[in-house]
C-alpha cells in the first residue's frame, strides 16, 4: 500500500494565509454558483477541465499547490497557468469576486519558490535585462520610429507615445506603430517617444506572478517618464493602458493614459482627422479584453470604424462587446503553448471569421499577434487588422506625406 | 429644575465596554444641579425602573435624565415610570451613549469623555424642562386601504367586518393584483382565481368598503387619526354606472396593444378590462397621449388612427378619419416626405410602418365620394389665392367650418405644384382630381385663369379675409457661365412644360444639376421625353442627398447615372446652342449649418461632359409681383410673405399667408398645414376670438409599450412597374399595396398613443358609456389610518442580457410563465412557446435571476422564487408529462409549512431535476435554445438544450410603492421596500404613526404570509379605532406673538400645512393637531418667534456649552 495517495486532507491555514496575505481576498465571498466556470473562455475550447470556481474554495482550505507529489503539483501548475486574465468571470461574477487576483496570489508563491513554466521563466529574464520580452537590445527599441522620422520626447510636447514592445520590434506590429504615428502627425499633435528609455509596462509579468521585476521595471519607467516630463501618454496596448491608469499610481507615477483608439476618435470629432477614401470591406471589431470588460472601452473603436466610408462594420452574434471571447493571450499565455485544440484564438477566429467578415480589426497588439498566427496556421483568408492601421488606409494615399 | 437625578444604564455590555462607567457616575455625579446618580447592568427592567422611582422619593429628585439607548426605544418606557412615582412625564430625559457613543467607538477613553459630555448637555436640557400636557387627538375611526393586491382586499375586508368604513384605492382597473395573475398557488396548488375572487366581489358589494378602481393618490394631509386624501380618479372615457361589461365595444376598437396583463404574450384592445372576472366590471380606455407619427405630421393627422382601421379592414372609416385632418389622400399617400415614418418608434427596430402606402391604398379604394355632412352656413366669405395643395387645404377647412371659400387661379389647370411640378409617373392626374374632387363636394368655388392683380383690394371687393398661397416658381440660377444657352432649361419650368403637355426639346444626352426629388423628377421626366443618357450631377455624396432614398432607387433602375460629388462651373456652346459642361470634382468637408458636410472643390479636378440638354434644379423662390406698390404685406429679403408663425397672419390684418410663398420652395405637407392653421387662424380672426391661445403642439406621449421581442422588421414592398415597361410613357411607377398588404403593414404598428378617438367604439356601445372627453377627477377623503399595500413588480428581465431576454420570444419571466398556466390565459392554460405555439418538452427554470446578485443587480433574496420555480417545473410536469423539467439554482430555501414537502413531492414523484450552478448564457441553438453553465456538485462543465427558458425574476417594489412612499414621507430601505418601525417588534407598523404596512411593498413574501400581514395591520388600525382620542406628544411650537412679524417663512417650510396667518393680527397660528414637532419652522423663523416646547433656544445654548466646555 506504499505510495497510496490519501485523499482525505485537511485544512491547511498556512497555504490560505499566504495565498490571502498575495492578493487573494475576494476567496472567503464566493458562494460557489458556479457561474464562472461557463463565462471561462476554457469552457468555450470544451477540452480542458478548468473549473474556476474551485479556486476560493480550495485557497480557504489551503489546497493550492499543496500536494506533496511531483507530477501532481506540476499539473497544478499548469492549471494554475491556464487562467488568461480575460476577466470574464469577474464581469460576470454576482459577487464581484477577481478571480485572476486569485490565481496570481498562487502565481507570486510559485515564482517565489521558482516553479512556474520555462517560456515564462524566461520572459521575465529579458525583461529584466533588456526590458522587453522579445529579449531585443535596448538601442534598438527605437528603429521604426526612425524609419518614419518620429523625433525623441520632450518635455514641451503634448504626448508621449508609448507603442509597447510587440509593435516596437515585431516586423508585422511595426505598421501599428507607424500608422499611429502617422495619425498623429496627420492630426497635427505635438509627440515623441523615449525609445532606448522606454521599458515594457510590465503588465503580463505582473500577472505571472513576478512582481519583483514588475515593480523593477515599473519603476524604471516611472524614474525615466517623470525625468523627461512626461504629463498624457498614447498607448496603442491595452494592457500598457491599464497598467498606466491603474497600477502605476501605486508605485507614484501618475500619468494620463490614453489609448489610441479614444484618442482618435475624438480627432475624428473635431474634424482633426478626416477618413474619406473608400475601404470597401466588410469589418468584424473584436474586443480585446483588456480594452472593453476591464477598461470599459467599447464604442470608440466602433465609432472609428463607422466612420469610415464605405466600410461594413459587422458583429459576433451573442460573444460582443463584454461577452468577446479572449484570444488566449493574457497573463502570459502569449508566451506559453498548449496542445492543438486547447487554443482559444482557433475558437475566437471561427467565430469572427463566421460573420463574413474580409477583415478582423482588433486594437490590442496581443490580440493581433494571436490571430495573425492563427490565419496563418489555419490557412484563412482573411486580413487582420490594428484599427490605427484600417484608418491610416482611409486618410487616402494623397494625405501621406 | 435643580435636583436632577441621573442613572447610567449598562446596557448588559452593549455600553460598558467602551464607556468606563464607574468614573463617568463620579463624574456626572459631581456636575452641578446633580444631586444623585447611579448605575445599573439593565436600567429598562422592572428592578432598574423600581430603582428610579425610589430614589426619585428619597432624594427628592424634580428632574431625571436616564442614559442608556436611544428615546425610540425607551423613553416611553421611562416617562411612564417617573409619572407612576409622582413626577410629570416630560420632566425625563434621555441620554443616547449606546448608538451615538459605545456603539461608535472603540477608544474607552474617548468614548467616556463623549459619554460625559452627552449627558451633562442633557442634564443642562432638562434643568429648564417645563412640565408638559399631552394633547388629546380624537380618532376619525376609517381607515384608507391603498392598493386592492390580496394584501389589500384582506385588510379591507378586515376593517369593515369589524364595522368601520375602509376607503380601497387601486391604481389599475380592476383590483386582484398579482395574484389575479397566478394559476395555482403553492404548496397546495389551490385554483388562484378560484380562492380569490369571492374576496374580490366582496370588496365591492361590502357596505362598508368605498372602492375606487383606476384611481391613485394624489396628495396626503393631515397626521394620525386625522389624515385628510386627496384620490385622482383617473379618467376612464367609460361611464361606470352605464358600462354593463356587455364586450360590445372590443371587436369595434381597432387599436391593439400589448397586453400587461398575459404579461405581453397576448394582445388587448385600446377599449380593455384586464381580464373577464375584473372588478368592478366595466372596461376602460387606455389612451396615452399623441404617438410620434401624428407628431411628426405638420398637418397633425391621426396617423395611427387610420393605421388601426386599416388593420381591422376598415378601409372607408380610415379615409373618413384622415381626411378629418388631410383632404388630400391620394397625393400625400404618393409623395408626402412621410416625417411620420422618421419618427415611427419602429425605426429603432427596424423599418418603419410604411405609414404612406397605406395612406395611398386606401385612397386608391375609395370608389364612391361619400357625400360629406355641410355644416352650418356661415355668412362670410374668403379669398384665397392660388389653388395648389396650401390654398386648396385652407378653403376646405374653412368650408367644413361653414364659410364660403373661393379660390383664385392664374393658370387655367387646379392643383398648383402638384400639378405643373410632379411628374404623371409619381402622381396621376386622376388621383390628384380625386382629392380636388372631394374638396369641391364641400362647396369650395375654384377660379381658374383668374389672376388676382392685387390682393389687398379683395378686402374691400366683399372678402371678410385673404389666404395668399401662390407658391414659389421663380427658378434659381447656378450663376455660371453660359446658362442664357439653348438647351438650358430650369427644372420647374421643364416640368411644367411637360405636365402640360408642351412641347419640349430634349436631347439625347441630358444633365441634371440638383440632388432633390424634383431633380430626379426632371431627370426621370427627361428619359420619358427621349432623351438617351441622363445623368445627375450632384455635389455632395449620396448620404446627404436630400431627395426620397425610394425615388433615388427607382431612377437608378431606370438607367440614370448619378455623378456624386460634382458641380458644373460653365456651360460650352457653339453658335449659342449648348455642347458641353464643365464641372469640378468636389470633397466634402466639415458640416454646415444644415448638419450636411460641406462640398469644396477640389483645384485642378476640372473636367468636361457632353451634353446637349442640361437641366437646372436648384430650387425656386416666390414671384411677388402681383403685390401693390407699397403694400402693407410684409417680405422678406428672400423674396418671401412674413407671417406670424403660429396665426399665418401677414403684417395686414385679415391677410394670411401660407406654402411656398411664405416658406420658399418646401414639401406638400408643409402647405397644407399651413393651410389648416390659417383656416382656425381666419376662423378665430372671423367671430373674434384670440388666434394665437392654445395653439402649442401638443407633447409625445411618453410611456410606451413595447412588445416584449419586437419582430417583423421589414416593412411591406409595393410592386413597381418594370423598368422595361416605362419606356416613353408616364404610367404610374408605384403599384400600391394589396389589401392583404395593406393589412399586415398596418398590424406592425406599436399603437405608440393607444386609443386614437377614431370613436368605433361610440358607434358599437347600446349603452352610450363612452365619454371621450372625460377628465380626471380629484374627490376628497378623510380617514383616521392608511395600509399601504401596493405590492411588488418583477425586475425586468431586459437588464439580464446574457439570458436573452427581450431578444427571444421563448425566453420569459416567472409571471409570464403562469399566464400559460393559467385557465384564462393567453393559451388557455395549454403550455405553448411563444414563438411557434408548440408544446415545449424541455423547459430551464432558472432561480436568483437579479437576485443574490451586489454586482450588477440585487443583492437580497426574493424568497418566492425557490418555492414557484418547484411549482411551476411541478405543474409544467403535469400538463407535459413526457416533458423534462431541469431547474438551475444555487441554493433551494423551502422555509415555511409543508414547503420541503412540496419540493420533495415535484423531484420524487415529478423527477423534477435539480442542477445546482447559476447559468452563464442562454442562447439559440437551431429552434430551440442552449442553456450554459456547470453543474458545481459533479464539477461539470454543462451545455443543456432546451425549448424554452423560465426566468424567476428578482421580486422589487411596484413604481407605486416608490411613488407613494415619497409622496406621503414614509420610510423606505435603499431598495425602496417600505421600513417598519421595528424589524421584530412592529413589524406592520411604519414609522410614521397612522401608516402601516402589508404585503410585498414592505419586502417580498408569499401569499400566506401577505395575508396575515393584511390582517395584521388591519388589527393595528383597528386598536387605534377602538380609542375614542389618542394622546400626542406635546412638544409642539408656540409663538411668541409679540416677536412674530408674520413674515410667512415658517408657513411654506411647515412640512405639515400647521401653520396659518391670523389676518386680523398679522401673526402665524399653530394647528396644535397638526404639529409634528419636527422643528423646521424653529431653524426657519428669522427672529426667533417659534419655539419649540421643551427644547427653546435657552435649552439649545446651554446644551452647546457643556458639550464645548463652556
């Protein structure tokens, strides 16, 4: 009978004050309707068990990651790691309970004691050490933006731009942050950027768990931000968005965040930036997460893209707006892999790609990233597209200068 | 006072913990005036009350101050203990150190020295405390019901089976309420109705039960055992005392609307009682105001009015009820801008009711003119000049008015616009003499080639008033290089040329400059008069195009090319015959004043068509020739007639004015109302009667009722002519609606106004009991006590998105639910799915649908639900026994008698089953509907298919309930349910003496429990009846006469109505019966004249003193 699992525990305090002491709070709420684990987008790829409203519970008991076995808390850790931050659960939850504070409480003790995936391990070393996650060099944060003539930031300028890593380095993303840059230009507003100075906003390390570097590296931005005197800051990521607005007060940097499709549309209001040549495609918007359930942004994107001529604007039946579905990339899952048939960007597409739609606009780099390998893998023809870039195309060729 | 007794309540621990009491009596003990304090573990029990009373001997005390809880609780307690030991009542006064000092605080030390300082500001207080007299109220012993809910009939009937008179007072037209609704009731599955109604007829035939059915509160005076109601009887439009019930009146009314009762699963008439066992039994109309349509109408015609007959196939009194407002039938049901139809509430769904086609089918029905009913002849006479759509409206409304109107005009063809300026193809002679025809039959005298040189003199030439209305014909140029070409042609005058028959010279390659309907007119009128290419040239896009979207279609079908965003800048001739035209490519820039983008050029962009005809349709502007030199008519600098815009009168008395003189080139309907306005304009001008009063446009109606899933959202398609066949012809384009069109269009209509007073159910009633002008009436009761009883409603489903609801017919609400239950309900009591009738074999019950939810809801338990939604899957199990009852629900809480029973009963012997998980979504899937969620037990992720999903909403006060509570200033909690005055101990009791409260407007419960709520307020009533007076607290305001200036400030603060000026003395007067004592006169009052007995300004400072350390 050696080696025989016993399945009857108890209470373990210590593992739930730790995880409480972490952030996870809201556990003791939940009364366990269950609602949670049918908004998760895991319920909607049908292949992977992921019941989140075990969660609470098993934190009050002291369940997490308590087991003794090697293969079992490496399952754990894999669950532990499935969860994208999407925040459907909270928007949905009756009781308000933040689900992935949660998790991350369990995630800041697993990086603690080193056990949590390699990708991620790695991620956050790069960001550590060269301030992004691409592990790029430093000097070269800045090229696109020298390609196009974008000067450096100074303190007389409006806004600084902060284009985030993804657009910074990735050959594909370079044309979002180009096309925002050209927009502003266009709309005749006074912006630079901080280039070399510049360090990843830190919000998906943050949600793996590391907060040590987080705060590292959100400190190092704040110290540069606040020495180039920067006052509004134009993001074109969501996530760099929230992490502004909301995360870095805590550590003292209070900047006016901006994100870029709010920004232009109210260039479009006042007649600072004209769409007029015709698109002449069918459009399906798909919510980034982070940009609508958390930040409540919905419409400007929609407003954009309805004003622009000759552009059909479609919607995912039942999944819009705060009920989109997450493109699997938050909280670090752009960096981890799961089994075919365990992504949540093949179910997302199909769903866009169902309303007949010739372009996918998104306005989050993730999500872009995401489905641009998706297309690609699963062999669709169909364009996907930042919204910054579908209103770059409608200013007309003749506007470009 | 100066020997105050002062004694220190522990409290048990609530107060000694955080209050250290043993220093606080050496403390209070030593204060002045003090001359013994004491402390006790429970001063409010008989041992502590027995020690007040002794000392209050022994020591001689004349004044005492207990500190303990707050007076609500016990300072009646203590009053009543000092006055059996000899001292009078209000001579004791309470110090509150539990809920504002130990309850508050955790500091000992802090909270002593605040426990310290309340009490010696009482002491101080009470030192200058008089001795006072309760007043003595007498008790009006009847008693105000309000709301006739189960609640509300049981303690109606409770009160006058005691024999006291009860006023009953419901809102909606019958009483029953909710639970009229209900098919069985739990646990027992007892018939609703069945042990209902005899209560119900009870309440009417009662000899002591007034009941007003369809009337609210309107305003409550007066306090305790005094109260003096004012009751709004709603109008009715029905005689009570006539109506018998018979039903003749609804299959007359036309007008349906959705009907709350089925909880809009069925519709009702505008004429309606909620259901056939109403009571009283007597229908009423629902009339809500002026709907969008009728609105939106410059000439105000009863759009909605005819849209119903049209419904119910009555083709002839429709065009009767139209023309009431509109003579002109057929050409408004052809080319009015239909701003009915912009403003139709079915645009925010989807297509609006194609208001205007079926306007023209039913003048295309007409086959005979029906001989019009002459009014009264009057003895004067009008002029008005021209007959186009504005001259011909204003004679024939004055001649419907009895005045003999005769009309002026030039040309030697009636009809104005209508006539020269649209095409045959839109609008056929024949149609447009139908409408002429018809304004003829009613005695309007038309001459033709008669132009009238000088209107002024027609006043001295016999006419008693002048209507001008000669239009606009001038044509505008474009002001460019050669325009003075042959084969340049105006727009209007090209019209005209061809609807008279003229000869006109078209080419084979055609421009048209303009972007308005008689742009594309001229465009479509030039490819019947030959011309091969026609193009429009217009410089803005086709979103701003100002033309009707309908004719701008039709043309493109016809081959005509649209050039957008272009203007011509020159016309180019050879030997002054016209070859080609230059234009100029334009963008649009930022919007004008007209909302519309602005076109600019863009330089460089020139560009040249061929062209052999060009016609020009910029608009036109009036000729005003025929005015005198020096006339008293003024204009304006646009060459138009100024008119008042209310009257239409010009600057000359007895001259209006009206259409296209007035406002420039503008639409048919727009002259005939101006017509219509200057005909009660002259009429009122005529016998003398101020022109401009009460001519204001009368509101949108507000409330609308929707129907719970809007569907048919594409309108009804006319046939048009093929394109093929309009080749060198101008037969009409525009087919018309077949009858069975006609209909189906008419039925999506919302009855946004509901009753229409088309008055078919005037005709229908043996009875004469319709009475459409009846107003609301205001009647006056006076009662000694008032049960609020206005029950509850279901939060609406709409606010719970992911469920569907609103969105799917098949997704409803628990009460909806029991209409299909019910014998008299929508189905018969036949479960149906509301969006194909059949029977569905699997329903999703799913409990805490807004409730148990802080985030975005509720957070409270409705506490019905549970044990309805076990009912419903139970019954549901009964009439489909080959059916799957699947209830989702967190938690089943079946607290009351023979409750677990009933829910044991519907799983073991119904295998009713239970998921315990709170749903996600509910979606459709194929016909039926999905249902997600998990199963929290098994830990299963679970997609349920299902025919029909049951929402049991959460239960929240009726809108009454909230509207009462802050009319009469009763208490509510943050959910707006009425507060008892104790959770435990006055549980029907509201704060406010003389209010009491039953049933779901104090929180939600179920019937059993409503019940003995009823009977219980009615028992607190009736303790108050048994009491030939009641005492009042006396700590009423006094005056002080010889400050009072009577400067009125505290008459409007009074919230009481307490107060008047004694004229004679110019002072202010106290209703000591009204006085509550509250004090805002007191704060108000600038010289210090009121003051308040037991608490004077004296009393206040001394108070502040002690507590500053003064």
């Amino acid at each position: 009978m050696a080696n025989k699992k016993n399945i009857v525990v108890e209470i373990n305090p210590e593992i739930r004050e730790a995880l409480v002491e972490m952030g996870a709070v809201d556990a003791y709420k939940c009364y366990q309707c269950g609602k949670c684990a049918s908004v998760c987008p895991w319920f909607q790829v049908g292949t992977y068990e992921f019941l989140v409203f075990r969660f609470p519970l098993e934190t009050v008991l002291g369940l997490i990651a308590s087991s003794e076995d090697k293969d079992d808390l490496a399952r754990e850790v894999d669950k532990i790691y499935r969860c994208v931050g999407c925040e459907a659960c909270v928007d949905q939850c009756p009781l308000g309970v933040k689900m992935p504070h949660i998790l991350r409480s369990a995630r800041r003790i697993l990086v603690d004691f080193g056990s949590y995936p390699e990708n991620l391990k790695s991620v956050v070393q790069k960001i550590r050490n060269v301030g992004n996650p691409l592990g790029e060099p430093r000097e070269k944060r800045a090229d696109w933006a020298e390609e196009i003539g974008v000067k450096d930031y100074s303190e007389e300028m409006e806004i600084l731009y902060f284009a985030c890593c993804l657009p910074s380095y990735d050959t594909r993303l370079k044309n979002v942050a180009k096309a925002t840059a050209f927009l502003l230009k266009r709309a005749g507003v006074s912006f630079g950027i901080l280039g070399a100075k510049e360090s990843c906003c830190g919000e998906a390390i943050r949600r793996v768990g590391a907060e040590s570097v987080y705060q590292e590296t959100a400190r190092s931005n704040i110290g540069n931000f606040k020495e180039s005197g920067v006052k509004k800051v134009l993001v074109s990521s969501p996530h760099c968005y929230v992490t502004f607005q909301k995360e870095y007060p805590d550590l003292g940097g209070e900047f006016d965040a901006v994100h870029s499709t709010e920004f232009f549309w109210k260039c479009i209001e006042q007649g600072k930036i004209l769409p007029k040549k015709s698109f002449g495609k069918k459009v399906v918007y798909h919510d980034p997460c982070t940009l609508g359930r958390q930040s409540g942004i919905y419409d400007a994107p929609r407003n954009i893209l309805g004003s622009i001529p000759d552009l059909e604007l479609l919607e995912v039946e039942d999944f819009s707006r705060n009920l989109s579905l997450c493109c699997g990339a938050g909280s670090g899952a752009l960096w981890i892999d799961w089994p075919k048939g365990e992504r949540m960007a093949d179910i997302r597409i199909k769903q866009l790609v169902d309303t007949g739609a010739d372009v996918i606009a998104v306005a989050c780099p993730y999500c872009l990233q995401m489905f641009e390998e998706t297309v690609k893998a699963m062999n669709l023809n169909v364009q996907v597209m930042d919204v910054s870039e579908i209103l770059f195309e409608s200013l007309g060729e003749d506007e470009v200068r | 006072m100066n020997r105050v007794g002062v004694f220190i309540c522990h409290c048990g621990r609530n107060i000694s913990t955080t209050v250290d009491i043993d220093k606080l009596v050496k403390e209070i003990g030593a204060h002045p005036g003090v001359v013994h304090c004491e402390d006790y573990k429970y001063m409010c029990s008989d041992p502590g009350q027995v020690i007040i009373k002794e000392k209050l001997k022994e020591k001689d005390l004349d004044a005492i101050v207990v500190a303990s809880c707050s007076p609500l609780l016990h300072e009646v307690t203590f009053r009543r203990a000092i006055q059996e030991a000899g001292l009078n009542p209000y001579l004791l006064e309470m110090a509150n150190i539990r809920e504002q000092c130990s309850w508050i605080h955790a500091d000992v030390t802090e909270a002593t020295k605040k426990a310290s300082e309340i009490i010696k500001a009482t002491v101080e207080k009470v030192k200058y405390n008089d001795a006072l007299e309760p007043a003595k109220i007498p008790v009006n012993p009847r008693a105000l019901v309000v709301g006739a809910g189960i609640a509300g009939i049981q303690a109606a009937i409770d009160i006058a089976n005691s024999g006291y008179e009860v006023v009953l007072v419901e809102r909606s037209p019958s009483v029953g309420g909710h639970m009229a609704q209900l098919s069985e009731t739990f646990p027992t599955l007892d018939c609703s109705q069945c042990i209902l109604t005899p209560k119900m007829v009870d309440v009417s035939h009662h000899e002591k039960i007034k009941l007003y059915a369809y009337s609210e509160i309107e305003e409550v005076a007066g306090s305790v055992g005094n109260f003096r109601v004012k009751i709004r009887r709603k109008a009715s439009y029905v005689d009570g005392n006539k109506c018998n019930g018979c039903t003749d009146c609804d299959p007359a009314c036309p007008v349906l609307m959705a009907n709350e009762f089925d909880g809009y699963l069925s519709q009702r008439k505008a004429i309606y009682r909620p259901f056939p066992q109403a009571v009283p039994n007597v229908y009423t109309i629902d009339k809500r105001g002026v709907p969008p349509c009728r609105a939106a109408c410059p000439a105000g015609v009863n759009v909605q009015g005819y849209v119903a007959l049209v419904s119910q196939g009555k083709f002839k009194e429709a065009l009767a009820l139209e023309r009431e407002d509109n003579p002109f039938a057929s050409v408004c049901g052809r080319v009015c801008t239909h701003q009915c139809e912009t403003e139709c509430k079915r645009t925010e769904f989807g297509d609006a009711v194609s208001i205007r086609a079926i306007k023209r089918f039913i003048s295309d029905f007409e086959e005979l003119l029906p001989e019009p009913e002459q009014s009264q002849p009057k003895h004067q006479k009008v002029a008005v000049v021209g007959a186009g759509p504005s001259g011909l409206s204003c004679a024939y409304f004055l001649a419907k008015l009895g005045y003999k109107a005769t009309v002026f005009e030039a040309l030697p063809i009636v009809g104005g616009m209508l006539v020269t300026g649209i095409p045959e193809f839109r609008l056929p002679r024949k149609m447009l003499e139908q409408d002429i025809d018809y304004i003829k039959s009613w005695g309007v005298d038309i001459e033709t080639e008669h132009r009238i040189e000088d209107p002024e003199k027609l006043l001295e030439n016999g006419f008693d008033a002048v209507y001008l209305s000669s239009g606009a014909h001038v044509e505008r140029k474009l002001d460019v290089d050669g325009e003075d070409l042959k084969g340049v042609f105006y727009g209007i005058d090209f019209l005209r040329r061809v609807n008279l028959r003229d000869e006109v010279e078209v080419g084979a390659n055609v421009a048209v400059i303009g972007g308005g309907n008689s742009a594309i007119d001229a465009a479509r009128t030039a490819l019947r008069s030959g011309a091969k290419e026609v193009t429009i040239v217009y410089r803005r896009s086709l979103k701003e195009m100002p033309a009707d979207r309908d004719e701008i279609d039709e043309a493109m079908k016809e081959g005509i090319n649209v050039r957008f965003l272009a203007t011509p800048t020159a016309f180019i001739g050879d030997t002054g015959v016209l070859r080609e035209m230059k234009c100029i490519q334009m963008r649009l820039g930022v919007p004008d004043d007209s909302g519309r983008r602005r076109p600019e050029p863009i330089p460089g962009s020139e560009f040249t068509i061929a062209v052999d005809t060009v016609i020009v349709t910029i608009g036109q502007s009036p000729d005003l020739s025929y005015l005198p030199d020096g006339t008293k008519i003024k204009t304006s600098k646009w060459n138009s007639i100024i008119v008042d815009d209310t009257t239409k009168q010009t600057s000359m008395p007895g001259v209006f004015a009206g259409g296209d003189v007035v406002r420039g080139p503008d639409t048919v309907i727009w002259a005939i109302s101006d017509g219509k306005e200057a005909a009660i304009s002259i009429d009122r001008y005529l016998i003398d009667v101020d022109m401009a009063d009460n001519r204001a446009k009368p509101e949108v109606v507000k409330k609308i009722t929707l129907p719970r899933v809007v569907k048919n959202n594409v309108h009804e398609k006319a046939q048009t002519l093929p394109a093929a066949e309009r080749v060198g012809n101008f037969s009409e384009v525009n087919l018309g609606l077949t009858a069975a069109q006609a209909k189906a269009e008419a039925l999506r209509c919302f009855a946004c106004g509901g009753c229409t007073e088309c008055r078919e159910c005037e005709k229908a009633c043996q009875q004469d009991a319709i009475v459409h002008a009846m107003k609301d009436e205001l009647v006056e009761e006076e009662v000694g006590a008032i049960i609020v009883a206005t029950g509850y409603e279901l939060y609406p489903v709409e606010k719970v998105r992911e469920y569907g609801a609103g969105k799917y017919e098949d997704v409803i609400d628990g009460l909806q639910f029991e209409r299909l239950l019910s014998a008299s309900g929508p189905t018969q009591g036949e479960i149906r799915r509301p969006s194909d009738g059949s029977i569905p074999k699997r329903i999703a019950f799913i409990s805490c649908v807004g409730s148990r939810d802080s985030e975005h809801h509720l957070p409270y338990c409705s506490k019905i639900c549970c044990m309805y939604n076990t009912k419903h899957a139970l019954l549901y199990k009964e009439r489909v026994p080959d059916g799957e009852a699947i209830v989702f629900s967190i938690d089943v809480r079946t607290a009351g008698k023979d409750y677990e029973e009933f829910f044991m009963r519907a799983k073991e012997d119904e295998n009713v089953l239970y998921v315990r998980g709170k749903p996600s979504r509910v979606m459709r899937e194929g016909k039926g509907l999905v249902v997600w969620t998990a199963d929290t037990l098994t830990g299963r992720p679970l997609k349920v298919k299902c025919d029909m999903v049951v929402l049991a909403m959460a239960v929240i006060p009726s809108v009454e309930t909230t509207e009462l509570a802050k009319k009469l200033r009763i208490q509510t909690n943050i959910h707006g349910f009425l507060s008892e005055a104790h959770p435990k101990l006055r549980p029907v009791e509201s704060l406010v003496p003389g209010f009491f409260l039953a049933g779901c407007a104090q929180t939600p419960k179920d019937i059993p429990e409503s019940v003995a709520q009823a009977s219980a307020a009615a028992a607190k009533a009736l303790e108050m009846f048994s009491k030939k007076e009641l005492t009042a607290e006396p700590m009423v305001v006094v005056i002080d006469e010889e400050m009072c200036s009577g400067c009125k400030l505290c008459v409007v603060t009074c919230p009481y109505e307490a107060r008047e000026i004694d004229e004679e003395k110019k002072i202010v007067r106290i209703n000591e019966a009204l006085c509550m004592g509250c004090g805002c006169c007191v704060a108000a009052c600038p010289s210090g004249a009121s003051q308040q007995k037991n608490l004077v300004e004296n009393q206040i400072s001394r108070m502040v003193e002690v507590i500053l350390g003064e």
